[in-house]
C-alpha cells in the first residue's frame, strides 16, 4: 500500500507534468479564462528601457468560442430520445433503463465535456444504498495513475483527489482516495499540507479510512465486502493523443481576442479629439483644458486660432481580419456557425451541409464512445446475470445514436405531400388491379403502403355470405378516393409545422 509521503510525492508529480498542462489550459479556455486576461501593453522610455504603460487602455475580453463548440458538440452527440443503451429484450431494457437512467446520463454529458476540453476524463463506479453498480465522473485534472513500472499498461493504483470545500481561513479541504483492485482509501489534507488518513467510511458500527468497492447487507443485518477484482476506473480519450479539442484553434482564438480588444482599446483612447490652439491669452496651460471641458471656450489674440483635429481609425481592416478568424475557428474547430449568413434559400440540403464538420467531429468520438460504454456494459451485466440467474451477453445490447439537426418546416411539408401523392398512386394501381388480383393480396398491398398490420386487422375485415372478402374496389372506395391527387384534403394534405 502507498504511504502518505508517496501519495503526496505522485500528486505533486502529476500537477506539474506536462500532460495534464495541457489539459489545464483547455479547461481554463473553456471557462473562458483566456490568454488575453493577461495580456501587458510595454513601452520604451526615452532611455530605451522597456516599461509597463499604465495609462494606455488595455481592455481585456475573452470571447469563448470553444465554450460554444464544446457544448455544441456535447449536446448533439446526446440529442434524440436520450436513451443510447438499447435492448430488443424487454426484460433486459427494463433492466438497463434503471443502470442507464437520467442520472447516468447526466454523468455522462460532463466525461463529455472534460474529454473535449481537457482531452481525457474519467468515470469511475460506486454502490448505492441497494447495493447496485451506479457511475460517476471523475475530474481528470485529479487522477493519477500509478503503475509499477512505467512501462506497464495496467495500473496498480488510482489516485483521485478533489477540493471538498474551502474552510474558515480560506483554508482547502482535499479529499484524497486511493484505489486498488479491492479496496478504496481515504485520506485528507489541509492547504496541501501533510495528507492523514480520513476516517469517514461507516462499516458496521465502525468508522474507519478504508472499505471494499461493494458492500452487501445480509439478513441477519451484518455487513460484508468484496472488491471487483479490478479498479473501477475508466477513462474516455478524445483521440488517440489525448489532445484538447482546442489545441487546432486556440491560436486563432487568441488572435481574434488581440484584434478585437486592440480596436477597442483604440476606440477608446481617441475618443476625444485634439485641439490645437495658437495665440492663447493666458499663461496657465490647466487653465485652457478646464475652460475647454467646462466652459466650452478659450480664449485667443486677434491672430489665434482654434483647430481641433479628428482622428479616423482604421476600423475595416480589423472586421475583416475578425471575420476571417470566426469563420476559421468554426471551420478548423469542426463545429456549426448559427451565426452563418446565406443566400435566403436554406433548404435541408443546405442546414444538413452546414452540419457536416460537426457530424464527422462526432462520429469520432462516437467510436471511443461506444467502446467505452462497452466496458462499464460488462461490469453491468455481470451483475444482472448474478442478481437475475440470467445469461445476458455483449451481443444483446446495441448503442443507437440519433442526433438531431434543425430542418426547414416548409421543406417537410413538400416532403408530406410528396409522400401522401406517391400512396395515393400505389392505391388507385392497386384498385385497377381489382379484377386481376384477389382480395386478400390487394388488401395486404395496401396495408403494408399504410403502414398497417395486416395480421391485426384481417379478422375484422367484412364477410359475405361464402366467407370471401367483400369485393375490395367497392369497401376501399370509401375511404381512398378514386380520383387523382389534387390540392385539396385526404391524404394529399400534409401536415406543416
């Protein structure tokens, strides 16, 4: 087991490495903490020495587009009906659909988040009050992996830390857990200082600093444990380098905080213009800027003048270098720009394709998506076949993706009836074909461009007195009209959004 003195040595090691910098600052553009906050204007003094200016404005925005792309990509991977883990077994649905709940989902939007703007994040699991498998996310920027050797591909511990809150003092409160393929271990540490064992798992009637990964109540009332034989920790790569997503375009960003803070920072410096006064009567230069701000006059000799001088800022060339970085970050970002103008003609076809680099961005990650849902799909059921007496397999357990994209309502409504008009041609063929097919094989035709089934409805189809179907042109009539489509009701009518 790790002593305390490790723990503190591998924590330590971690947060300086050069990994999880980079993960850093990911996270810190994606809560808009970006570069440009720091940003210093110098100046060389008349002795060539460089100089802070204070006096110059320095205005300093961040403006989050990899905020937008993050959470846009995230909520389109996880748009539809909100149920990825599906079963064509019902009992085996019911029982994913209480593992793979709200609260699952939830989980999963923020490993989302950190793996696109961190690079990497981690689940891990816990056990519930009932003694189920649930799962949590962990904060990437607080796992360490611990190997033996660093050139072995399982790990030997798990290091998870966390600030529980900041006490009086402004004093950090850090939980620390270790752990193993059997057991977690629980340790706390006050303002990074030295770590001591947190006696804060109830086993039994006892408090104690460490417990099994699952604990079981029998009918007696007493407690007992067991570990999984693995360490519960998952973690979810975006990309094989386990680079930020903003790693493409975080050059770009910063560009287009520099040029728009720059313009404004030069709207605001020549705000007020200059004036240029000759033939002042007076001696005291103070004097002539308070009559100016105040009084609106100064005062000249018959030969003065006062020429007050304008300066016009080069504002165009700035949109257009903003604009052209907006439009690249969205591009090289992989993600859809709302703010895109168009011809005025935006079909389906048009939105769909407006949609394409943000569709290939998630189709990668989808496919490091699945595998990872995957592995926590084998801890679930191993634990439904032992609670159940079943043999569920891998196999009986599919992963459906269905994202939604914003379409044209008008377009739709052409589709409607386009789709109305063509039923309505295959009825009328059907129908000539009357005399030449049987009843039964028209009626099937025709359930199946309905979308009926037929084997529900043939029982109640009218009989004549030989047990033959009514003759189907006649029955039919009544509810498919005879004539082509116009543009009138019945089934050339679609329904517009």
């Amino acid at each position: 087991m790790l002593t305390e003195k490790e723990i503190l040595n591998l924590i330590d090691e971690d947060m300086t490495s050069e990994k999880k910098r980079l993960a850093g600052i990911g996270q810190k553009y994606y809560e808009g903490e970006h570069d440009i906050l720091n940003y210093q204007i110098y100046y060389y003094d008349a002795d060539g020495r460089l100089q802070l200016d204070r006096f110059k404005s320095n205005i300093r925005i961040s403006h989050p587009f990899f905020t937008e792309l993050v959470d846009q990509q995230v909520q389109y991977m996880l748009s539809g009906d909100g149920n990825i883990i599906k079963s064509d077994i019902p009992e085996l649905q019911t029982e994913l659909d209480d593992y793979f709940n709200d609260d699952f989902y939830s989980e999963v939007y923020e490993l989302l988040i950190g793996t696109i703007s961190k690079g990497f994040e981690y689940m891990y699991a816990v056990t519930d009050k009932d003694g189920k498998t649930r799962f949590e996310c962990a904060d990437s920027m607080g796992v360490v992996e611990v190997r033996a050797k660093d050139t072995d591909d399982g790990c030997q511990y798990f290091i998870f830390w966390y600030i529980d809150r900041i006490d009086k003092g402004q004093k950090k409160i850090k939980r620390i857990q270790v752990w193993d393929a059997e057991k977690v271990y629980f340790y706390v540490s006050v303002d990074s200082g030295k770590i001591e064992p947190d006696n804060c798992a109830v086993v039994g009637d006892k408090l104690q600093n460490f417990r099994y990964h699952t604990i079981f109540t029998d009918d007696k009332g007493k407690q007992y444990g067991k570990g999984f034989g693995f360490i519960p920790f998952w973690r979810l790569d975006n990309g094989k380098k386990q680079f930020s997503g903003l790693k493409p375009i975080k050059s770009l960003i910063d560009d287009y905080d520099l040029m728009a803070c720059s313009l404004s920072n030069n709207l605001q410096d020549f705000t007020d213009a200059l004036y240029v006064v000759s033939g002042f009567q007076g001696s005291n230069l103070d004097e002539m800027i308070q009559n100016i701000k105040a009084k609106k006059h100064i005062g000249v000799d018959n030969g003065g003048t006062v020429d007050i001088k304008t300066v016009d800022i080069p504002y165009q060339a700035r949109q257009t270098k903003l604009d052209l970085d907006e439009k690249n970050i969205y591009r090289f970002g992989m993600g859809f720009n709302s703010a895109q103008l168009g011809d005025g003609n935006i079909t389906n076809v048009v939105i769909k394709s407006r949609y394409a680099l943000l569709d290939l961005k998630c189709n990668k990650l989808e496919i490091r998506l699945k595998q990872f849902f995957r592995k926590l799909l084998e801890v679930v059921l191993a634990e439904i076949n032992e609670n159940n007496e079943t043999d569920y397999q891998m196999k009986d357990v599919y992963f459906e993706f269905e994202r939604e994209v914003m379409t044209n309502a008008q377009d739709n409504a052409l589709i409607e009836k386009t789709d109305a008009e063509k039923q309505q041609i295959q009825i009328n063929t059907l129908l000539s074909l009357a005399n030449v097919l049987d009843s039964e094989t028209i009626i099937q035709a025709i359930c199946e461009i309905l979308d009926i089934d037929y084997e529900e409805i043939k029982d109640k189809l009218p009989k004549d007195e030989t047990g033959e179907t009514e003759n189907i042109e006649q029955e039919l009539n009544n509810i498919v009209p005879d004539d082509t489509p116009d543009k009138g009701g019945g089934l050339n009518e679609p329904t517009t959004a």
